[in-house]
C-alpha cells in the first residue's frame, strides 16, 4: 500500500514537473531572507507562503500541458528534435489523461487558494490583488483566447511571477508591508529566472516555431540578437546588486565566471559535452535516456548560476538578520 502510494505521488510530481522548483523555492527563499531583518517577521506565514508558492508553481506546470495538449500543440512539438525530452509524455504514456492532468492542476492550485483566503482574512485586501494576477496569469499563459506565452510574452510572465510578484508577495505576508530592498531583490530573481526560461527558449527554438509559438528568441531574428538578449538578462543582475549595497555587490562579482560560462557554451552548441561530465549520476542518467544533453547541461548551468547569485544574497541578508536580532 505505501509503496503504490509513494509510486502515486512520484508519477504526479514527475507530471508536474517537480524538477523545475528550484526556481521557485530559490526565489522563496531569498525573500523569506530578506523579511528576516524585519521586526514584524512571522515564521508561520513564511512557512505558508512557501507551501503557497510550490502549489502554485505545479498547478501552473500542470495547467501549461493541459491546455497545449488539447489545443493540439504537443504532437507536433513532439516531432520536431528539441532540447527538451517529449512534451506531455505522462499522457502520452497513459499514466494520466486530459481531465485528470486537469483535475491535479486545480487540486494543487486549491491548496495554494486556501492559504491565500487565509492571508487575505488575516492580513486584508491586498493579498486579493496578489491572488488575481497569479492566478490569471498561469491560466492564460497557456489557456485560449489569450495564450500569451504564444504571443511573446512568456518570458515576461514567468520573470514577473518568480520575481516581483512571487518576491513583494511574499515578503508582504510575512512582513505586513513591501521595502525597498525587496523590490531591487525581486528584480533581480526576475531577471534571473528569466535567463533560466530564455535558455529554454533557444534549446527550443525549432519546435516552437513548428508550433508558431512566439517566444523572445523567435521574435530576435538572428543569432547576434539572441546572444544580446541573454548578456543582457546574465549581467544586469550584476550592476542592480549595488543598488542594494556596494558590498553585496562585489560579493556577487563571485559568480562572474559562471556567467561567462554560460555565455560562452551558449555560443558552442557542441561544448555541452564537457558540461555534461560534470552532471551528478542521477541527472547524468537521466539525460541519456531523455537523449536531451544539450537542454539538460545548458537549463541546471543557467540554474546553478541563479542558485549561487541568489545565495550570495540570502547569506548577506541572514547576516544583517543575526546582527538585527542579536
């Protein structure tokens, strides 16, 4: 019995993609880190925001496959040789079906609705603001008429919903207001979360033409424009880190060598080979068998460079935190 429901819960997870949350939980994290150097601080509210967050980020993965895959989009994805491994492929597979993709979307969205209506009871009005634009947001990100990932405007949605949303959100549950320094942070995760989506992008590029799905790197034409593009979302995080603090700032200069990297095996597509020896085991394998290395290597470098950035700034705000309350 619990191994079926452990076998259960794995096969939702893996539907729901559950190896995109770092992006999130990153993005949590850092916040929670900052609303720590404030007095009016609640643990229990930070804690619920986060289960709040991973909720909604599956309820939004999940919801993305379903309405591309009624809409007749994956097929034709799936044909084209992408970065990435099939699309939908727990459907595909008859693990689940349409409506129960469906119905999985809207459970983990509840949960994250729950809490919600007990932070607007707890806190007021404002959090209602925070819960519409979440929510329309992840449906029509992929849902018909508006399919606004499909009209260039996906990279815009995700770095708005991980960064300044997701960021000011919470820090405002937690805090009871929004700063100044969260607003700078929550730029800066946007912008980093959206370097993570924009790589998708170009591993991508084929089939979401074959899709005619407009994303930044369809809408940059050539190959000069997209690189431009991806400096722009690898360095600016740089120069916004001392608005925050000069020594922040220098601090995070740590990171420049992974975000050169990034720049540079982005312009090799073959220099994925050398990345790929640096996977641990379990990814390693699993990029054999999904036969997407080039996706693979690219999407956890862009991540780990996220990771190691925000990180930096999670340690500078925890020591201001101690310094606070000690």
């Amino acid at each position: 019995m619990l191994i079926q429901l452990k076998n259960s819960l794995a096969l939702i997870l893996d539907a729901a993609r559950w190896r995109a949350l770092p992006q999130s939980s990153i993005s949590v994290f850092v916040t929670i880190c900052v609303a720590l150097t404030s007095k009016s601080f609640s643990c229990v509210n930070a804690l619920l925001a986060f289960i709040s967050v991973i909720s909604l980020h599956l309820a939004a993965n999940l919801y993305d496959d379903f309405f591309d895959y009624i809409q007749g989009i994956v097929p034709i994805r799936n044909k084209v040789k992408s970065g990435r491994a099939l699309k939908c492929s727990h459907i595909i597979d008859n693990n689940f079906n349409e409506k129960q993709i469906f119905l999985l979307a809207s459970t983990f969205a509840l949960v994250a609705t729950l809490i919600g209506l007990y932070f607007l009871f707890k806190i007021g009005l404002p959090i209602l603001v925070f819960m519409l634009i979440g929510g329309f947001l992840i449906i029509f990100y992929s849902a018909p008429p508006l399919k606004l990932s499909y009209r260039g405007f996906g990279e815009l949605i995700i770095g708005l919903m991980f960064g300044p949303l997701l960021c000011s959100g919470v820090f405002f549950v937690t805090t009871g207001y929004i700063s100044e320094q969260i607003i700078i942070v929550s730029i800066i995760t946007g912008l980093l979360t959206t370097n993570i989506v924009y790589v998708h992008s170009i591993a991508d590029l084929d089939a979401d033409i074959a899709c005619k799905k407009t994303t930044l790197a369809v809408l940059l034409k050539n190959d000069f424009l997209r690189f431009f593009a991806l400096f722009l979302f690898t360095v600016l995080p740089f120069g916004i880190s001392f608005f925050i603090s000069n020594t922040l700032g220098f601090l995070c200069l740590i990171t420049l060598p992974v975000a050169v990297y990034l720049l540079f095996v982005m312009r090799d597509k073959k220099r994925h080979k050398i990345l790929f020896k640096l996977l641990p085991k379990k990814l390693w394998k699993l990029a054999i068998k999904s036969r997407n290395e080039y996706f693979y290597t690219r999407w956890l470098l862009s991540r780990d460079y996220m990771t190691a950035f925000v990180s930096i700034i999670s340690i500078f705000f925890i020591c201001k935190a101690i310094k606070l309350w000690g």
